[in-house]
C-alpha cells in the first residue's frame, strides 16, 4: 500500500470514529480522572511509556478509587477499572458484550496467527472445545516428568557454567531470564510437539533467536502516530485490516519475522506429527497429538482446519513462553531480596526430598510438588505482585450496565454502583491494581509476602479468577488455558533450582523496574540499551 493509501484509510478512520462518537449517547466524561491529556494522543502517552508497570494505575487508584477514567486518542474516553465486581462482569456474566478489542486480535494475529488468542465468538468456541483436552489435570500431570527433566537439565547447564567460570563462594553471575526463556521454549517444544527446540544447548535457536526481546524491540516505547493509529482499528473492517501485514515499521516487520519463523518450524512439525500419528500404533500425549485426536473425534464442521491448527502451535509457543519465563524471572529476583525465605523453601524442599527417598520414589509427583506450602505461596505471591499480563483490554459490543463493588459519584453528584456503558465503549481491566487491593490482600498488599497465602484466609474469602484469587489468568470462557499447565511447570523449576542453588541480587546497585513490553519484562534501570535482563549471582548448594 502506497503513502496515500494509508492517508485515505487513516481519514475514513477518524470519519467512522467522530460519527460513532456522536451516536453514542453514553458518556463516561463524568468519571473522575486524569486531566489535561491531549486531544490526539490521550494519556495513551503515559499508558504506554510508564518506566515500572503499575505506577501510572497504583497513583490513579489512590486518587480516584478503584474505577477511574482516561483519555483515549482523539478525545474518547477509555474505562479503567480494577474493582472485583465489575472486573467478574466484564469477563465472566457479560463476556459475550466485552469482546477483545479489535487492536488485540490483530496484534494476537499478526504474532501468532489465527489462533484462540485471535478468534473469537463461534470460531473461538470451536477452538476452545477441542483444545480444552490438551490441558485437563490428567494430561498436565502427564507432562510432570518433561518440567522436571527440563529442570534438571537446566540445573546441570548452571554447574557447568558455574564450574567453567571457576565458581567461588561469592558465586557466578547469571543473567537468569535468558536461562527461564530457553528452558521454558524446550518444555513447550516437548509438551506441546514431542519435539526437542534444542534452547538450552544451543543459543543460536533459530525459535528462542526470533522470540528473543521481540516484544521490547516492538512494543516498548511506542511512536505517538502508532497510538493514533491503532485507536482507529476498532473502526475498520477486519478483512481491510489484515493489509496491515504489509506496513514497514519496526513493530510490524518483527512481528512477521518472528511468526515466519515459528510458522516454517510449526508447519513442518504439524506434517510430521500428522504422518506420525496415522503409522503409529501408540497414542502419543503431547498436546498436538491430543488436538488431533480431538480434532478428528468432532464432527467435520466442528474441526480445526490445518492453518488452525498450525495457528494453535504458534499462540501455545508465544503464550506459554514468555508468560512462564517473566514468572520465574521475577520470582527468583524476589527470592534474591528474600534471603530468609528463600532459605525456608530450601528447607521445605529437602524434607520433600527426604520423604521421597524413605518412599522410594525417584521424583516428585504433582500431589508432592503442589503440597509444598512454601514454594506454593511463592508462585502465588509472584503472580499477585508481578502478573506478567497486566491489563486485560476489552470492547462493549452492547450497550450496558457495569456494576460495581465500590461505588463512584454519578454525574448528577449522587454516590451510584452502576455504570451505564455504551457499545463501542473501550473497557480496562487493571489486574495489576486489583492484585494491590488492601481490602482483599491485606495492609502489606504493595510488598512481596507469600506468607499472606500460608497464613491468611484470601482464598476461601473470595472467589474472582481461575487460581488463587487471582486475576493472573483471567477467568470465563477466554480465562487463560493453559494455567495448570504454568503453575506446575513453575513449581518443578523452582523446586529442582533452590534445592540445587543459592541466589543472591547480583549488584545491589541495579533497580531492577518492570517494562511495559506487551507482558511486563525485568530491566535494570539506566541500562534499558542492554534489554531486558536479570543478573543473579548464583552459588551451587554443597
Ligand atoms: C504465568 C503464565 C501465564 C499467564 C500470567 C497467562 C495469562 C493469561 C491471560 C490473562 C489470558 C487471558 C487474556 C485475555 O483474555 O485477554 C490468557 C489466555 C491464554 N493463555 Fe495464558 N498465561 C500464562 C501461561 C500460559 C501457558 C503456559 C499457556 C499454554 C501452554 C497459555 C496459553 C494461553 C492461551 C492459548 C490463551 C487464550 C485463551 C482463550 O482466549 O481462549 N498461557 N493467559
């Protein structure tokens, strides 16, 4: 598409959303909140740019309560909210009126192709219905032995790194996330394909190469012509919008230099596990020969197609590594800061060892690793205070009423617990806010304490989100599906890396911040040229 093309697109855009905005005759301008954004970009600006994800959410919050307004491009308003009860409408009662914004299901197709993280409506409870068995408790227990062979091999490469850098008791300096990445690519290339992405020992993987920072090279610090330009994708027609696959800017062309890549090795291995399967008399348990078998149980109308299923492998690749990845990074940084309670968990995991030994058994089971209250809290607790996907973005399709736990004051001055919401109105759900609540975690809600989930009462109290209380993941039908799966896979690398390792913050000088970066990632402050990293120093447990 030439320069003029984009001109006009851009111009019918802004012609759609200014009729739209006038036909609506809900306004939520009433709706304290920041002031003083401009016109063109909003506070999308501020959203968008914040130096440690949260900030900009927690100071608006305790300003304006749980429930506040901002300013979208081009004068429209957009609606934050990190109140329970609303946040269990939009996703859970009126989920079929909050759809995902059209601004997340091309990004989610542009990254990961026509997948569930794209679909939506009947074509996403087509996909949803038979990548539902790929992730009952049966088939992740399955996979327990994979996370744990994972771990152990991580471990084995950290004393082989240690052991060549002559380790001391000071320890060696890692830088720890690229370990969690790779680690975390190799369980899914085996989970997901029986497949073997060779991540840990080989750095130059052609998957982990193109993954690698691909969001902070893309997403992180977003030009002012972008934010303009994506508020106006809600109001252009799908099929006009897949042309965007062809603008030349930094975030686009990564975005299709990384799906290329995982593509081409997708594509091949949907061939080959789809041969395999038809010669092969065992039945295979990873979760694309799950979908498969799914696949041909349905009815021809209900089945995924081949470019579906090759969309699957993609969003499991994406959605399930980097997620995971930002996990462990943030709670080994924690751990680092904790020293007492990193010290406990190792004690918690030794008696677990020991117990396994007086059994006999060679490894811990599902029921062993979840029945550690310690590292169970940890990966809670990490969850709470770092959700790796902190906003979770939404349109009304209809015109509605949002309730609320916490009420606001109306527009005519009086206290009300609804709000009337019109379709087209842009809804956010600040689940990093939510995950800071006082009322529902505690006084201490703004530091790490896992000990609020081994000694408190958060989960019985309450019931929002598919764990722990948590919004983490989301919940209703879009609620994450692969939550089990990380929460187990989490607590084998844990486990295997604390019983084997001591961690210690690798320069007390560096603040490590979380960047907005489509998930949140760990950088050091003053050194964002290097990208996002977390250097620990690491010494082998005797
Ligand atoms: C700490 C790890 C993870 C976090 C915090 C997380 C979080 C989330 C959230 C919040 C959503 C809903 C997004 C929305 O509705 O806008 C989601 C959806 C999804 N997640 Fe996860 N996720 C994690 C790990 C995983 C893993 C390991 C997999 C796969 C192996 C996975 C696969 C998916 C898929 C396919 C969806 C789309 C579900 C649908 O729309 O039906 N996630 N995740």
């Amino acid at each position: 598409m030439d320069s003029l093309s984009y001109l006009l697109l851009f111009a019918l855009g802004v012609a759609v959303l200014f009729w739209r905005r006038h036909a609506t005759r809900f306004s939520i301008s009433y709706i304290p909140g920041p002031t003083g954004a401009s016109w063109l970009v909003g506070n999308m600006k501020e959203f968008a740019y914040q130096l440690n994800v949260g900030d900009m959410d927690f100071a608006y919050a305790r300003q304006f309560g749980r429930t506040w307004r901002m300013r979208h491009p081009l004068g429209t308003d957009m609606l934050m909210t990190a109140d329970p009860k609303a946040i269990h409408h939009v996703l859970q009662k009126a989920e079929h009126i909050y759809v995902k914004r059209l601004e997340s299901t091309e990004t989610a197709r542009m990254t990961m192709g026509k997948g569930l993280v794209w679909a939506s409506g009947e074509t996403h409870a087509r996909q949803r219905k038979i990548m539902n068995p790929a992730f009952t408790v049966g088939q992740i227990r399955s996979f327990v032995p994979i996370f744990r062979t994972g771990a152990a091999k991580l471990t084995q490469k950290w004393r082989d790194e240690i052991s060549a850098k002559a380790a001391s008791a000071e320890g060696v300096a890692l830088t720890v996330n690229r370990w969690f990445s790779r680690v975390t690519i190799d369980i899914l290339g085996e989970t997901a394909f029986d497949y073997n992405f060779g991540a840990l020992d080989n750095t130059e993987n052609e998957v982990t190469a193109a993954f690698h920072t691909m969001f902070s090279d893309s997403t992180l610090h977003p030009p002012a012509w972008d934010l303009i330009f994506k508020r106006l994708w809600s109001y252009i027609p799908q099929p006009i919008l897949e042309f965007m696959d062809y603008i030349p800017t930094r975030e686009y062309n990564r975005f299709r230099r990384t799906l290329r890549v995982v593509n081409g090795v997708s594509k091949q291995l949907v061939e080959e596990k789809k041969a395999a399967l038809l010669t092969e008399s065992r039945s295979s348990r990873d979760i694309f020969s799950v979908l498969v078998q799914a696949n041909v149980s349905q009815d021809p109308k209900g089945r995924l197609t081949d470019e579906e299923l090759v969309a699957q492998m993609a969003t499991l690749v994406l959605a399930g590594h980097i997620t995971t990845a930002t996990t462990l990074t943030f709670l080994f940084h924690e751990l680092s800061c904790h020293q007492e309670y990193q010290h406990k968990m190792r004690e918690e995991i030794v008696q677990a060892r020991a117990r396994l030994r007086e059994r006999g058994a060679e490894d811990f089971s599902m029921e062993e690793l979840e029945g550690m209250p310690l590292v169970s809290a940890a990966v809670k607790e990490t969850l709470r205070y770092h959700p790796p996907v902190y906003h979770i973005f939404r349109n009304a399709i209809a015109d509605d009423v949002l309730p609320l736990e916490t009420p606001i004051k109306s527009a005519s001055g009086e206290y009300t617990s609804e709000i009337p919401i019109g379709a087209g109105q842009h809804v956010v759900l600040s689940v990093c806010t939510y995950q800071r609540l006082p009322e529902i975690w505690g006084e201490d809600a703004d530091q790490w304490n896992p000990l609020r989930f081994v000694e408190g009462n958060i989960e019985k109290e309450s019931k929002m989100g598919l764990y722990a209380n948590l919004m983490a993941f989301a919940e209703g039908n879009r609620g994450c599906i692969g939550w089990r799966f990380t929460i187990l896979e989490t607590m084998a690398i844990v486990v295997d890396l604390v019983e084997n390792f001591k961690f210690d913050v690798g320069d007390e000088k560096d603040e490590i911040i979380r960047r907005p970066t489509g998930f949140m990632s760990a950088w050091v402050r003053g050194r964002e040229r290097e990208g996002p990293q977390l250097v620990l120093k690491v010494t082998p447990v005797a």
